[in-house]
C-alpha cells in the first residue's frame, strides 16, 4: 500500500531538511535493493526508471515489478520517469503507473523548454501527477565516465529559474550547478551561492542529477540550500559491477547466478549509505502519516442498450477500448457481458485511472467526449456509473507507529 503523492513526499522532505534518494534501476537486483535498503533504514524513496536506460530493460515489465515493490514495501514509495524525453513518454509513463515524472528539455532555447515543460505539466496535473523540469544542462551519461562525454554544462540562470517556476508551474526543479552525470575524476566544484540564491527565487523543492561522487560535506550542503530529491546511479552501478568482476575472477567459469551473487547485497549498502547520509533514514513513519496515499480509482458503468445488435456494441466497445485508453491518465479499459442470462443489467464498462484527479479530467477530456455523446450514449440510455477506490485496510505499520512515537 504506500505508494504514496510524490509532491507531499518531497514537500515534506523540502520543509524539514533531508533529501529523498532517486535510484535508477535498471533490473530486479536494483529494484530489490533498493527497496531492501529503504526498509531496513526506514526511508521513503523514489524508484526511479530512466527513458535513456529503456532499451536495457522492457519498461512495462519493470513497471509492473517495481509497482507490486511498492505496495508490498513497508515504507513509503514513490516511482518516478527520470529523464522524460518527450510529451508521448510522460502520458505512456503515467498510463503505466509512474506518479512522478520529469520532463527533460533542458536541451533546447528557454522559450521552447517553457513550452514544452508547460504542455507537460498541464497533462498531468490533470492526472494529479507533479512534474520535475530541468533549467540548464548536467552534462555526462550516466554509468559511464564524465570525462568521455564533456559536453558543456550549463549553469542554471537564478532569473531564469524564477520565470521558468512561474510560467510551467513544475513542482520540483533539477538545477545545473556543477555536477556532472556518470563517473568523475576529482571532485567537482559546486555554486552553493547560485543554488541558494535558486532557492530563495524559487521556494519549490530542487533537485542534483549526476549524485555520485559527491563528498558528505557536498551533499550537506546541498540539502541545507534546498536539495529535496538526489538522482543517484553510477555508483550502485559501479557497485554491482565490482561484485561481478570479482565473482568471475574466483571462477572464471561460473554461470550467470554465480556472476550475479552478492550484488543486490552491494547496491544496498550503498543505498543505504546514502539514505543515511542524506536524512531520509528514520524519516519514513513521518512520511507515511503526512502524505495522501496514490491510489486508483475504478469508474464502472453498467447498462442496457435498446434494440441494438450484439455487433453494434461490440464495434462501440471496440472504438471505446481504442480512444480512451489513451487518455492521460487512464491505466486499463475493460470491457464485457453479463454471464448470466437473466442479469439485470447485460453490459460493462471498467475504467481504471490512475488518481482521483482523473475523475474530472477524463470526463473534459475531448476523446471521452466526443465518444460518449457521439456512440455511447445514444445506444445506452439505461445505464449506472459509480467511481470507486478500493477501501483498504490499514497497513501494517506498527513498526513504524514506534519511529512516529521515538521521532515525537
Ligand atoms: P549519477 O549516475 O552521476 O549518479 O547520476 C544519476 C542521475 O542523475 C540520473 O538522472
């Protein structure tokens, strides 16, 4: 069960002082790490699954894992697209589960990152999804050396960042301040002063990409100047791989599960690391008491038609699956027949959304409209909907009910 509202995640990171950890993943050994270490530190945390890292693993699958990881978690989730390239990739990422996403258009001129982030951010606040925007430009690939990639980092402009927050309403902001993406030979030098004054223009939660070989003392800093979230990748990456280089060299033979043994174990120690060393250890009692939970909503319409072909609602239903699944923020459409005969009504409709922002929004949304008044309703005049959210019971979280008592 917590998977919980991003914003409320990072806002109460923001007000009280720590940051949460963004790790990219990019198989189940990250995903369980992870996971592992935010449970056993008692953290909130943000799974993170990057557009570049896509054509490494079958995003829908990885979804689908990290999703069940994070309801079954005993600490507050939130699962994120890191590094959105597109407006396509953030509705496909919100339609798949993800309550966070980032659109990264800090490549192109400030007018055009504007507008592109705006399009964004309108789409899924109307599904009830914060947006990252990113004003500047991190250099470097992540999991590969900086230095192989250069490119020119762009430090973030303070007015910018001001007009930037104002005119896209993104509700956390990755700034370019120094860091790079991927391995770094030296340390790297960071503005503090440009990123306090980003903070003070901005007063929304900001955000490090290219976290990896940053110093403690860096990383301090950073969280007292504003820092709520820290895209983190490299070094676990780096980690599992050194578990693999030195299980091969005790057995040069060995198959893929003796290459693979000890990694997870590798990624969560520095998972863990780090959430200790940000202050999102302890934090996640707090976190899960403060913040809405994120769960769907199923809007169900059941009907009858009047002297209308069995085909004739097939090729309706058929049209319906095809336009309305694509509406940001719908996750399935079913639909079916009654199985019994003498059912009072005979036909369904069950669509799921992904938040309860989506109630209003699909129902506005020109697609679902022209639909329904066009083919639906007038073959289904006999019809009932009801929007319903599973009831749950309470999680189990009397582990944490003693962190909420010990932190008070
Ligand atoms: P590192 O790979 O340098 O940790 O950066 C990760 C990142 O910023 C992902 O968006």
């Amino acid at each position: 069960m917590p998977l919980v509202n991003m914003r409320d995640m990072l806002d109460h990171a923001y007000r009280n002082g720590y940051a949460v950890g963004g790790f990219d993943l990019v198989s189940l050994d990250f995903l369980e790490a992870i996971i592992g270490a935010a449970e056993k530190t008692r953290s909130p945390v943000i799974l993170s699954l990057a557009e570049s890292h896509f054509e490494y693993y079958d995003f829908e699958l990885a979804m689908a894992a990290a999703e069940h990881a994070a309801k079954r978690a005993a600490v507050p989730v939130a699962i994120h697209l890191d590094h959105g390239a597109s407006y396509e990739s953030a509705v496909q990422a919100i339609n798949t589960g993800c309550n966070g996403v980032m659109v990264d258009a800090s490549q192109l001129a400030f007018p055009a990152n504007v507008s592109a982030t705006q399009k964004v951010v309108n789409m899924a606040h109307a599904c009830g999804v914060p947006v990252e925007g990113e004003l500047g430009y991190v250099a470097g690939v992540e999991g590969e050396d900086a230095e192989k990639h250069p490119g020119d980092v762009i430090y973030t402009s303070v007015e910018e960042a001001r007009a930037y927050v104002e005119r896209t309403k993104v509700d956390f902001l990755a700034v370019s301040i120094g860091t790079v993406h991927g391995r770094m030979r030296g340390r790297p030098k960071l503005d503090f002063d440009r990123l306090k004054r980003i903070n003070e223009a901005v007063k929304i939660p900001l955000v490090i990409h290219g976290g990896t070989g940053l110093s403690d003392e860096q990383f301090h800093k950073l969280i007292t100047n504003g820092v709520a979230k820290i895209n983190y990748y490299t070094a676990l990456a780096d980690a599992a791989a050194s578990a693999m280089r030195k299980n091969m060299a005790n057995d040069t033979k060995g198959g893929y599960t003796h290459m693979i043994h000890g990694v997870r174990d590798a990624i969560r120690s520095e998972v863990e690391r780090c959430m200790i060393n940000w202050g999102s250890a302890g934090r996640a009692a707090e976190v899960l008491a403060r913040c809405q939970s994120w769960q769907p909503v199923q809007h169900v319409i059941i009907y009858n038609v009047d002297n209308i072909s069995n085909d004739h609602v097939e090729t309706v239903m058929n049209r319906g699956q095809a336009v309305l699944s694509k509406i940001p923020g719908v996750r399935r459409v079913i639909t079916g027949t009654a199985v019994q005969e003498n059912s009072k009504y005979k036909f369904c409709w069950l669509i799921e959304f992904v938040y309860k922002t989506v109630i209003e929004s699909y129902r506005d949304h020109i697609d679902h409209v022209t639909f329904a008044n066009e083919l639906f309703r007038p073959i289904a005049s006999n019809r009932i909907s009801i929007d319903f959210m599973q009831s749950t019971a309470s999680p189990n979280t009397e582990h944490l009910q003693h962190d909420i008592r010990a932190s008070a």
